[in-house]
C-alpha cells in the first residue's frame, strides 16, 4: 500500500475521504482488491479480516488519498446489503462496487429534522409494480456523482412509536422523479446536496431487508459510519506538515502540545480499531461507535488549533498552508456530519445508564 501510494498521481488533502471524490483512483485501487476487502469472493471481495481492511484505511487517509467516490459504499452499504439485502440486490451491486465503478449515497437527514432520524417524513406508498416516493433528503454527500442511495422513508402512517413503520430502498438517482440540487460549501466545492423525489416510483425488488424494520437496519449501518479511522484522522495530513514544520526541536511547548495530540490519537484509533474486531465478530457496538465520533471528531478540530498556535499560518511553508486552510474550511462540518456531538453524547448517556 505505501509503496502504491509513493507513486502518487494525487496531491494530499485534509478530509479527502469525504471530499476527495476520484473515481479513477477509486477504480486503481479495486483493481488491487483494496474496495470491498471483506465481502465474499462471489460478491467480489477478498474475504479479509477487518483489521486487515482498517490498516488499508489507515494508510489511504494518512496519505490523504482521494478516496470519496468508493467510500460509502465500501464502509456501510456494501455491509447492509450483505446483512440485509436479497441475493439479487447482492448480485447486482457488490461486484460493481467492488470493481469501484458503482457509487452510493446515504439518504437519512432530512430538512428540519436535524439528527432525529426518527422524526423521517419522506414517504413510500405502495403501488403497482413497487413503491411510490415523496419528500426531501438533504445533506447528501455526492449523490450529484453517486449512482445509488439507500434511503429511509416512512412506509406506513406514523404512530405513537416514531420507529415503527420505516424501511429502506435503494433508489436511482438519475431515475425520473429525482431530482438533485447540490449545496455549495464555503470553499465553493459542490460536496453537499438537496435531493427531492416527486413520485419516484422505486421497484418493489428494491426494498432493503423487511418492510417496516428500517429503524433497526439504519442504526446497525451507523456502528460502521461512526466509529472508523475517518473520524479521527481528517486532518492527520495538516498534523503531519506541522511536525515537518517545527522541526526536530519543536521547542517545549510544541513538544508538549504534539505529545498530547499523539497520546489522544493512539487511544482513539486503540477504541476504533475495538469497534472493528466487534463489527467483525457481528455485534452491534452503537455506543461505542458514538464515543469514537464525538471524540474523534473533536480531536480533528483541535490538530486545526494546536498548528494555528504552533505554526503561524502566514509564515509557513505552501504545503501547510494549502492544509491549513482546507482544514479550517472543512472544520465546522466534523461535529456535525454523522450524528451531532450533542445527539451522539445523549446515546452514550443512555448506554451507560442500562
């Protein structure tokens, strides 16, 4: 991996797991069976350990490698659709994934919900030849550039159990009904999008798992969204310069803010690295997903602040810079993205309190 990678092609990024979107870097790395590593060989997999896949990760987001196009898939659709979804769903999208030519988004926030997943208010009436879609998704990253989104609606009336009666579909998105409008963000990049369906009409075959039990299915999907390296190391490329910066002799006080920087980094990733052994044991480890994001997702904000006090940002060489400032950019969405902090603490809270 670190000899491919040396190779280059790629100029280093902070965040470029969710914003370096390169579908032929995607597309080399399938081809050395680094997409899809623990699935099954008949789905196109490699049957790795997951261990095996998070060392793989750890390297690609170290180097700040353009891995965004392939991500979602390969993180948690590729394992819903393995847990939950028909053979011919399997059939029809983990090979294609596996070869990093077919791209997925996640359809979970919604417009003045927040993340109060259960408050979904898209719909899926049932119709003739398969499901009848209506409401707004927003939030959804690349789904201007994906193919697919597995997306939570509500298939029955809401009642007095907010969780009851939503399910998930993998929906087209270049189907008729769909319509996508991305979201620019500070830098101008179009990363984020609003995505509308006015009767999209999604096959009945298309439905993920048993009707009615999406609730159960998108919080197995989340354990695999929070808890991995990318929570922690989105700005483990401005850390690295940092240090090239300083220098050997950082001085006491940079000695003193890296050591703790790097005390809290190999305490996260022992926590992360815990959540990928369950995973692979088939647990559902949600508490301990959610420490790993709101953490982590921390941890990322303050790389940001401790190089702006130990390197000032005017001065510094252009690599630094150039991170610096996608690092602040990128900076207010950490917290948010995935489940707020204050959304993830209320999980723990409850967890700790069975």
């Amino acid at each position: 991996m670190r000899a491919f990678l040396a190779e280059g092609g790629f100029e280093t990024h902070c965040d470029a797991w969710l914003s370096g979107h390169d579908p032929e870097f995607s597309r080399r790395l399938a081809e050395r069976g680094w997409v899809g590593m623990t699935w099954p060989k008949r789905y196109g997999g490699q049957e790795r350990s997951q261990l095996e896949r998070y060392a793989v990760l750890e390297e690609l987001l170290a180097a700040g490698a353009p891995v965004a196009a392939h991500w979602i898939a390969d993180r948690q659709t590729g394992p819903l659709l393995l847990h939950y979804g028909t053979e011919a769903q399997r059939q029809e999208f983990l090979p294609a994934m596996a070869r990093g030519e077919c791209f997925f988004g996640i359809g979970m926030s919604e417009p003045d919900a927040g993340s109060d997943l259960a408050s979904v208010r898209t719909t899926a009436r049932r119709v003739e030849g398969g499901w009848l879609l209506n409401g707004t998704k927003v939030w959804t990253s690349h789904a201007h550039r994906s193919h697919f989104m597995i997306t939570l609606v509500r298939t029955s009336a809401l009642g007095e159990d907010r969780h009851q009666g939503l399910s998930q579909l993998v929906v087209d998105l270049r189907g008729p009904g769909v319509s996508v409008r991305p979201i620019e963000l500070l830098t101008g990049e179009p990363h984020f999008n609003e995505v509308v369906f006015q009767d999209a009409l999604v096959p009945e075959e298309r439905l993920v798992g048993a009707e009615g039990d999406g609730w159960r299915q998108v919080t197995s999907e989340l354990a695999y969204e929070r808890s991995g390296p990318e929570r922690f190391l989105s700005t483990f490329p401005l850390l690295v310069e940092t240090v090239r910066e300083l220098g050997p002799d950082p001085g006491e006080a940079g000695a003193r803010a890296l050591g703790a920087l790097y005390g809290r980094l190999s305490a996260l990733r022992g926590l992360s690295m815990d959540v990928a052994r369950r995973l692979e044991a088939g647990e559902a480890p949600n508490l301990e997903a959610a420490l790993v994001k709101d953490l982590g997702t921390r941890f990322e904000r303050e790389v940001v602040e401790t190089a702006r006090l130990l390197v000032p940002p005017d001065s510094a060489g252009e690599a630094f810079q150039r991170l610096y400032r996608q690092a602040v950019a990128h900076a207010p969405g950490f917290t948010l993205r995935g489940g707020t902090n204050e959304i993830l603490r209320g999980i723990v809270a409850r967890g700790l309190g069975r």
